[in-house]
C-alpha cells in the first residue's frame, strides 16, 4: 500500500515576513490513502475467498482523498 501526504506553509510560502497576518501559523495539507487502491488476494484451497477475506472487509474505504487546513494562534 502506497500513501501520499504533502504539506505547505502558506505564510511562508506566499510572502515570507511579507505574508498576510491571517495566512501566519496556516497549514494547508493534502493526502491519498491507499494510492493504488490494491488489497491483498487472499484464497482457500478450493479457490474461493473467505468471507472474513473479502476486499470490502480488508479495506472498505479503497482509496482516500483528505484535504485540510489547520491555523494555530
């Protein structure tokens, strides 16, 4: 499973010392879980998944987007 999170500072990305007072201690954060969207193949000897096994137990969500700010005063 492959996830992927990024992050800016948007005081210190737009503008440095000269940023906005409102963008000063403001996170933006972007992330994906489960990039890929893989799950484990898991069979019995006769060939049929288990039903403890099956991709919507192990993983119900798949991939996920996640989106958010954050400002500490």
């Amino acid at each position: 499973m492959v996830n992927l999170a990024l992050f800016a500072n948007l005081a210190e990305r737009f503008g440095g010392e000269t940023a906005p007072r409102w963008l000063k201690g403001m996170r933006a954060s972007i992330g994906i879980t489960n990039l890929f969207n893989t799950r484990p193949q898991v069979r019995d000897d006769a060939g049929t998944v288990p039903l403890s096994y099956q991709p919507a137990y192990l993983d119900p969500l798949g991939r996920t987007f996640s989106f958010s700010l954050r400002k500490l005063f």
